[in-house]
C-alpha cells in the first residue's frame, strides 16, 4: 500500500493545490470503465459529491495529479463521466465545481448552468466563488437567482481561506435567505492546513445557526467534533467522499460506521467521482459492508440528498 509522503501546498502554474505523492496504484481496465455493474441496480443512489469541469479544465487537474504520483482513473469528456455514473447505478448527482482562482468563477458557472441543463434533471448544480473576487454580490446573486443553483460548494483547502472569512458573509446570507445549501471542504482529511478545521465550522453554524451545510468526508479527522454539531445544528450534514474503499488514506471505519448508525439521517453517499484513484464502486460496495439495514442504507443513498436541496428549517 502507498502511503503519504508529503502535504504540503505546492505551485501549480500559478495557482496551488494540495500535493500528495503516492507509490503504485491498479488502474481501472479498460473493460471496467464503462461503469455497469448489476449489483448497483436495484438501488436508487444520489451522489453528493462529483467534480466535472470543462473538458480543458480537467486535464490540467488531471495532469497536476498525475504529475505528482497520483492514478486518477477517470479521463474521459465530461459527458461520459456523466454515463460512467449513470451505468453504476446513481440516479442522481450533487455537481460541484470551484473556481481555484479569482476572475473565472462567471464562466465556470454559465459552464455548469449549459451543462446541468443538458443534463436533464440529472445533476443538481452547486456554483463556485473565489473570496477574491470583485463582483461577489453579483456572482452570488446571478448563482442563486437567474441560474437557480442548489448552493454553491467552497474549496477551502484551494482557496486557502478560513470558513469564517468574511469575505465569505455575503454568500452565506444569501443562501440562508433562500435556504440554499453550501458544501464546504473544510476537513482536515485527507490535507491538513491551517485554514482547515471545525472550529471553523463551529463559528459559522454559530452566525448563521439555520444555514444547509454539507461538509465533505465525514468531518474526518474532527468527526467526533462533527457529530456534537450534528445534534445541535439541524442544518448540518456530512458525506462520505474519498473514504470508503481508499485503501491509501485509512480511515477510522469502525467508528465511521457507528457514527453512521447513530445519524443516518444526517450522513449522505457521496464519492469524489472522478477525482479518485479508486473506483467509486469499491466505495458503495463498502458502504453495503457495514449492513446498516435498509432503511438506514435508503437515507444515506437517497433521501438525505433530496432532503439537504428541499430542507426548510
Ligand atoms: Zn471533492
């Protein structure tokens, strides 16, 4: 098994994003690539937690992974990446892009906007902002009003901006006044730094106690933090992305499947996908492992999701 052998923030092009250098990792099979598999099927899944960009966009991000040891899997037009899911079995999928620099936040929404259109109903589209840009009040207002996101999803780790920034306010308002939803990478899994961390979260949920907040990967390595907020903040929600099925980045699963146990109304499915260098079957697979029963599995899967967009608190 690899392991990790470096967090640290590292140049890409201008920009940065977080590098991890793995050792070798099993690639998909070409036959294993088109995503069908039976044992799927007969459950309705949402996916919380998908990254598809412009095609010009995702290579970069590809090529910077690949570049720094990484096995992505998944390189294909975004529209097959939309049927890769549709033929495991996901019905439907949070969409979430983020803008890793100020000025480019405008296009890449009109991008989600045509492409989730096209979608026919299929993803449900969550936007992007950068706390440096200019027009935020009007990014935020075109977003929510004209394209009538879902919410928006915050890449902190990228942005490298603490949750509590102020920067921020504005689009937290927003979204509590039309109670949209915001996913926020704010975690310490599977990167820690300095502007990560639930005493973050902890600040916000504090200003703005009704806000729809998805944080990503379980809460991990805070999860224990996490799941005292779950009970004080109705709005609050994790996913499981990057976890389930990553043989790289261990996780404390028995834990995780306690935690799922005593909140499965609260804890939503959700993969990565195709950010990932393991299958996101492997995950679902995982996940069905644990047996949490039917309805407890019907929750995480499915409603959760369609709960988190309608919520009104
Ligand atoms: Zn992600």
């Amino acid at each position: 098994m690899g392991s990790l052998t470096c967090c640290n923030m590292q140049e890409w092009g201008e920009e940065t994003l977080l590098s991890l250098s793995f050792g070798e990792t099993a690639r998909l099979k070409a036959s294993e690539q088109t995503g069908g598999d039976k044992t799927m099927e007969n459950r309705p899944i949402c996916d919380a937690h998908v990254h598809i960009f412009p095609e010009k966009l995702y290579n970069a991000i590809y090529e910077w992974f690949s570049s720094r040891g990484w096995h992505i899997l998944f390189r294909m037009p975004p529209e097959k990446k939309r049927e890769f899911l549709q033929e495991m079995g996901v019905r439907k999928a949070f969409l979430l892009v983020y803008a890793h620099k100020p000025g480019i936040a405008g296009d890449l929404n009109r991008w989600l906007r045509d492409f989730s259109a096209a979608s026919g109903g299929f993803f449900y589209p969550f936007g992007c902002l950068h706390p440096q840009d200019r027009d935020m009040g009007g990014i935020v207002e075109k977003a929510l009003g004209e394209f009538d996101f879902c919410g928006f999803k915050l890449q902190l780790l990228v942005n490298r901006v603490r949750a509590d920034d102020e920067r921020l306010f504005r689009a937290y308002e927003e979204l509590l006044e039309r109670q949209k939803g915001v996913v926020i990478h704010a975690t310490t899994y599977p990167v820690e730094e300095e502007f990560l961390g639930v005493k973050y979260i902890e600040k916000i949920l504090n200003r703005y106690p009704g806000l729809k907040l998805l944080v990503p990967h379980m809460g991990l390595y805070e999860h224990h933090i996490y799941e005292e907020l779950l009970r004080e903040y109705r709005g609050l929600y994790l996913d499981t992305a990057f976890i389930f099925g990553n043989k790289r980045f261990p996780a404390p699963l028995g834990e995780l499947k306690e935690m799922m146990l005593r909140f499965p109304d609260r804890i939503l499915y959700g993969s990565d996908f195709p950010i990932l260098d393991h299958d996101p079957r492997e995950a679902i697979r995982a996940i069905k492992g644990f047996q949490l029963g039917e309805e407890n599995e019907r929750r995480i899967f499915w409603e959760n999701a369609q709960e988190f967009i309608n919520l009104r608190l």
